[in-house]
C-alpha cells in the first residue's frame, strides 16, 4: 500500500515510530510519532527534503516551504498582480488611481516573488 513504519534513525527508538508514505503523485510523507523534526530524520539516513519529492517536481518546491504553502503564495501572486492590472486599466482611462495603494502591491508582488525564487 506504500505506508511502512520504521524505527527512527534520529532518535534511540526501540520500537517503531516513523510513518513513511508514499503518495500517489510520488511523493514521500515522514513523520516521527515521537516528535523528531523530518529534517533531523533525514539528515541521518543521508537525505534532504527534496529526496522526498520526485525529480519532475523538486523544482517546484523551494526547501523548506511545503506546496500548500507555494500555492498559498502564487495565489497571493495573482491577486496582486489582478490589483495591479485593474490600476492600470483605470489610469488608462483617465480615473485617479491611489498612488500608496499602488507602491503597495508592487511591494507585496516583490516579496512573494523573492519567496517564490529564492
């Protein structure tokens, strides 16, 4: 079914406490019952975060941000970006646009873009 459980190789375990799943997409799901950070669990077997992804989606995922995360943030993108467009549009026709408002989405746009591409 691809759940195993395992001793944890980050801790003294004499009785099995990590959950490892592999997701239908491929992905591989680590949790230690007894509290170890994944990333602890990892680095003592010899692997990073993104050995838990398959090759086609490690770029997609910047270390250390889960993909619910990356969506979050695209969609926070987006609407930004939507902000932005309607601004112009309403310049472009001549209506008065908030000039603060506008600095202001430009900078959130800014910051979610270096999120996303660091």
């Amino acid at each position: 079914e691809g759940r195993y459980m395992a001793c944890c190789p980050a801790h003294d375990d004499r009785t099995p406490s990590l959950s490892i799943k592999e997701c239908d997409d491929g992905r591989l799901l680590v949790h230690c019952f007894a509290g170890c950070p994944t990333g602890d669990v990892l680095t003592a077997v010899g692997l990073s975060l993104g050995d838990l992804f398959p090759d086609g989606m490690r770029s997609h995922h910047k270390p250390g941000l889960p993909h619910w995360k990356m969506e979050r943030l695209r969609a926070h993108a987006d609407h930004e970006r939507a902000v932005l467009a309607c601004m112009r549009s309403d310049a472009a026709r001549g209506e008065l646009v908030d000039p603060e408002r506008a600095a202001k989405a430009k900078e959130r746009l800014r910051k979610i873009g270096g999120l996303l591409n660091d």
